[in-house]
C-alpha cells in the first residue's frame, strides 16, 4: 500500500504509527467510494432502469426482445447484490453502534 510505505518526517514510532494510520484511513475512504461508489443513488440507478425496461415491455404489442428480457435479469441480479450489501453495511453500522452506545 503506498499510504503505508509514505516516510513520515519524526523518529518517534509511535507518532510514525498514527499518521501513517490517518493516511491508510483517508486512503481506504477514497478507495471504497471508488469501488463501491454511493449505494443509494446505484439502487436508484437500477431501479429505474428495472421500471424503463418494464415500460418497454407493458407498451411493446409483440413479445418482449430476448435482449430486454435478459437485460432486466441482470439488472434485477444488479439490483439484488446491492440491497444485500446495503443490508449488510445497515447491519454492520447498527452493531457497531451499539458496541459504542450499548442499550
């Protein structure tokens, strides 16, 4: 990791070990919005790509393309990864909420 390997400018180890931890904190954030990006606005994202091609569907006279169909299974797949990681991070977040505040 280069947050962790940037040489830091005092000789006290301790001082070393936190600000190299501030860094790795700081870093891991941008990291995680990058690979992960805002949970919510992708949910919404699909969702309304989930209802466009649903639309699509409702309004065509002739049987929806094969294209459309398995394009709405993926994203329903999409869709169905992002609530489960959505509800594990709820999860996670309300534990360690609690950890902190108790009952």
């Amino acid at each position: 990791m280069r947050s962790w390997s940037r040489p830091t400018s005092q000789n006290w180890m301790a001082f070393k070990l936190k600000e190299k931890l501030r860094v790795l904190k700081v870093d891991l954030k941008v990291w995680n919005n990058k690979v992960f990006g805002i949970l919510g606005h992708r949910i919404d994202r699909i969702s309304e790509e989930i209802s466009d091609l649903d639309l699509k569907a409702e309004s065509s006279v002739l049987s929806p393309v094969e294209v459309e169909v398995e394009a709405r299974h993926k994203a329903l797949d999409a869709l169905w990864g992002l609530m489960k990681c959505k509800e594990s991070y709820l999860y996670q977040r309300s534990k360690s909420r609690w950890l902190k505040e108790g009952d």
